[in-house]
C-alpha cells in the first residue's frame, strides 16, 4: 500500500438516493469509515459494542443518541458511546468520518 496524503472529503462520492461508505482502515483494534449520505437518507436505530466517534466533514445531520437529537455540521463531532441506541439522519447531503475504537 502505498503512502500518500489524500483530501479525505474527496475519498467518497455522493450518490442519488442512497448511503454510500469507503472503509479507511480495518484493523482489530479499530476501523475507520467514510460515508456519503443523500438527503433524507439515514441508518436506523441501533447499538454497537464499541464507541465511535463521528465527525462531519460535509453538510448537516441529525444524530440521535439514546433519545436525544443532535444537530451537527461540518467541522462538527460527536461520540457515540457504547451500547447506547443511536440513528443517523441526513437532514441535507452530508459526509462523515466514523472512528469505531474496539480496544
């Protein structure tokens, strides 16, 4: 693999109606991943084992974490803890870094 500095926002393309994702790094003690949501897209409620951090690179989004919204723009992060239900929606087009830590 070859090592270059990259525009990390350039890495994934938006695409009409859908929830697109670029895994960065996939390592055991954590992956790193790219989305690009099209407006009105979401993931459902969920939980995961792990934290993770998501950081808005583009656009605007609603985060819910155990029943409260967060409204996040670019520039903007929030920490999804562990175990705790949480949902993304995309109120406009949006991309977002998500750091999952497992260790």
């Amino acid at each position: 693999m070859e090592t270059r500095a990259e525009k990390l926002i350039d890495l994934v393309n938006y695409q009409a109606g859908s929830v697109v994702s670029r895994t960065i790094v996939n390592r055991k003690g954590g992956t790193v991943t790219l989305f690009a949501f099209d407006a009105g897209q979401s993931l459902s409620e969920h939980t995961a084992p792990f934290d993770a951090l998501a950081h808005v690179l583009d656009g605007e989004a609603e985060i819910t974490i155990s029943g409260q919204q967060f409204h996040l723009r670019a520039g903007e992060m929030i920490v999804m803890p562990a175990n705790q239900p949480h949902a993304v929606n995309a109120t406009q087009k949006f991309k977002m870094l998500l750091t999952m830590i497992k260790e």
